[in-house]
C-alpha cells in the first residue's frame, strides 16, 4: 500500500511536533503526517525525570497534545509506525508494516534512545530511562528504603539519583570521570556538584566504570566495578548517554555520522531531507563547530528553523543557537549555555555559598564560548544573550564587576 503526504515527518516527540505546527504557524495548507513508533501520544521527555520521576506527576502532566490538539491543526499522527526504510531518489519511507508514503519534504525527527551498558542489560532490576512507560516502572522501583546504585553522573543520572534520594532510598552514583559532569565542565565545577550531591546523603564512586552487572543470590543485584569492588543493591538505573535513532536509514546514500549531517539550513545530504532534535548534527557557525545537541530547547528552536526552511527554499535560515540546557537536582537549578569544555580557562565570578549559588564563564582563546549557572537564572540568561550578540570577554566580565 502507498500512500501520500506533502510533508512527512518521521519522530513524533517535541522536534516532530513542534516542526508540524510551526508549517501550521506559517500558513501552510498542505498535508502534514507525523509517524510515531511508540503507542502513546506524543509527550515531553525531560519531564520524564523532572516531572513524572521527581514530581510524581502522572503520565497525562508530560503530554505535548492532545488528539483534538492535533486533529484541529490538521496534523496526521501515525502511532506504533516506525520508518525502516527511506529512497531519497523516489521520495518515500517505507514501515514496518509494509506501508510505503510518499512525500515532497521529509523531516528526519527520530531521536535517540539511550546507550545501553552491554554489562547491564535491561531486566528485571536494571532500568534504562526513555519512555513514559520506563518513568513510571522506575518510580516504583525507587519509592521507598531501596538500594539504588545510578550508572552515571550526567544530567539524566544525576537527576534520577536525586528523585532516589528524595524518596528515601540509599543512592551510590558510579562515575568513570573523576567528578559528576567534569567531562564538559572540568574539575573545578565538577568538585562543587560533588558536594551538592554529597550533602544529600549519595555516595559518589568516582573514576570507576562498571564491569558486570549481575544477581546477588538475594534477589538484588550486584554491581561489580573495574577494580573488583562489589555493590550490592536492589536497583540499577544506568544513564550513560545516548545514541541517535539513525540504523534505519541505512543504505538510504544520506551522510550519517553520530547523526543525520545537514548543513547550516538543517537540509540533510538530499533534496526535500532535513533533520531536527536530538539526530541532527550540523554546522553551528556561532561556535564554528559541528554539533549535534540532545537538549529540549534546541529541538523546540530548530523545529521553527526547519519549518521555516521548507517553505522558503530560496530564502532559508541558518540555524546557529547558542546551546542552552537546564537540569533540576535537589531543588537546585543547573544551567549551561554555550559550549564549554574541560579543557576551557575557567573563571568564577560568582560563588555565594550561603545562597548556593555559582556562575563559572568558559574561556577559550580570549573569548567567552559558555557558562555554567547554579542557581543564578537570571545571570544566566543574561549570558545566553551576551554570546548570542558575541559580546566580548571584557564586556562580560563587567557585568559581574558592577
């Protein structure tokens, strides 16, 4: 069976969604179909830990629309329809099912799932966070006077460890750097969200990775580190990163690598393709790299972007955001702008102990590329503008000298 739509977007999360109603924003009349390979309705997935894992809120509080949302902008949703398939040549995504749509543009939407530990699959016991379905399971998991060792100490682990604690369990984060997020922001921060989760009762292992992950005899599980010390606990929740939904558009000619590659438009290697969210790698000409960024706000801004560019072929945007995520631990606010690095001079011009609050500037070359805020909102949306307008080092030291 074949069927028809003018523009197909494969990926039914906030990039897919958003790229719909943004035609819809820009007047666009014509067909618009959104194929989603999970059974549910679209919804948000970093409220999964910040909402329905920390909060306790309920499946329906993460939903992005509803289907009289979608039936009344006239957006097509396929659910439980996953592409495996795509010719660029013919303009078509074949389904698992068989089914076959044509399209005139194609937005590649699909995501990333989580890396998967090969030392720790899924089962009973080992949790892995992505859907709806893995947020609630995990709650339960976690409520109450459990053992939950965390995989992990990036945004995703870190958040979960403090849902954990939250709900009184013992929590163990293992982390292979040697402070939680001093991959990207370096020692000294890294030292400082140390003590954040410190202070709240989680015991941090770092600089060990996991090297197996099995049954205590007990009915637990038994985390076994690189250097042979065991951990036994109820739960393992690993949080390890992820990967982009790209295997199914294997042989299609596209250029794929850690994500579908477009150019600065967001137009992937062929005509009427393009890719948003968490698959899209492209040419961020603000910073001079190419990135490929797994944030919510960057999938909301690059939607706009590519609905704009599909219908203004001869007059596109370049899409170059300046990165911004936000996570929420222990009651705090973490926010990053830019695109800071380890390697990056630091420079801590706020640090407020007794309200808990730090903002450390990322320089690299004489010049400001980011900015790490704790509980400093307000300071750090001051600095998402000020490298949005390449406001100078000088400049920005300044503010913080007034």
């Amino acid at each position: 069976m074949t069927d028809r739509s003018d523009v197909l977007i494969v990926g039914g999360s906030i990039a897919g969604v958003r790229t719909a109603e943004g035609l819809r924003r820009l007047s666009f009349e014509g067909s618009i179909t959104v194929l989603e390979a999970g059974p549910d309705l679209p919804y948000d997935r970093p409220a999964l830990s910040k909402q329905v894992l920390a909060g306790g809120e309920s499946a329906e509080s993460v939903r992005l629309r509803s289907q009289a949302d979608l039936d009344k902008a006239r957006i097509e949703l396929r659910r439980g329809c996953r592409g495996v398939g795509l010719d660029v040549d013919a303009r078509t995504v074949r389904l698992d099912d068989g089914t076959v749509i044509e399209y005139s543009d194609l937005v590649i939407a699909t995501g990333s799932a989580p890396r998967r530990l090969p030392t720790a699959p899924a089962g009973p016991g080992v949790h892995y966070l992505r859907t709806v379905r893995d947020a609630l399971d995990l709650r339960d998991a976690i409520d109450g006077p459990v053992r939950v060792v965390v995989v992990g100490a990036g945004f995703i682990g870190s958040e979960v460890a403090a849902a954990a604690a939250a709900r009184s369990a013992s929590v163990t984060v293992v982390e292979p750097y040697a402070f939680p997020l001093s991959r990207v922001l370096g020692d000294l921060v890294g030292k400082r969200l140390a003590r954040l989760h410190e202070s709240k009762g989680v015991q941090l292992v770092l600089g060990r990775s996991v090297r197996e992950v099995g049954d205590d005899g007990a009915g637990g599980k038994r985390v076994v580190l690189d250097d042979g010390t065991t951990l036994d606990c109820d739960v393992v929740v690993v949080g390890v990163g992820a990967i982009p939904h790209t295997d199914w558009l294997a042989g299609s000619g596209l250029d794929v690598a850690d994500g579908v590659v477009c150019d600065e438009f967001c137009r992937a290697s062929a005509p009427h393709v393009f890719a948003a969210g968490d698959v899209a790698r492209w040419p961020n000409e603000l910073f001079a790299e190419s990135m490929r960024i797994e944030h919510w706000t960057n999938a909301v801004e690059q939607a706009g972007v590519v609905a704009w560019n599909i219908l203004h072929p001869d007059n596109p945007r370049a899409y170059a955001p300046v990165p911004y995520v936000w996570s929420d631990q222990y009651g705090s606010r973490l926010q990053i702008v830019g695109r800071p690095r380890a390697e990056d001079e630091v420079r801590i011009v706020l640090d407020d102990p007794a309200g808990d609050s730090l903002v450390a500037l990322y320089v690299r070359d004489q010049g400001l590329v980011g900015a790490f805020g704790l509980n400093a909102p307000s300071r750090m949306l001051v600095l998402r503008r000020s490298l949005a307008a390449r406001a100078s080092l000088d400049e920005v030291m300044a503010t913080f000298t007034l």
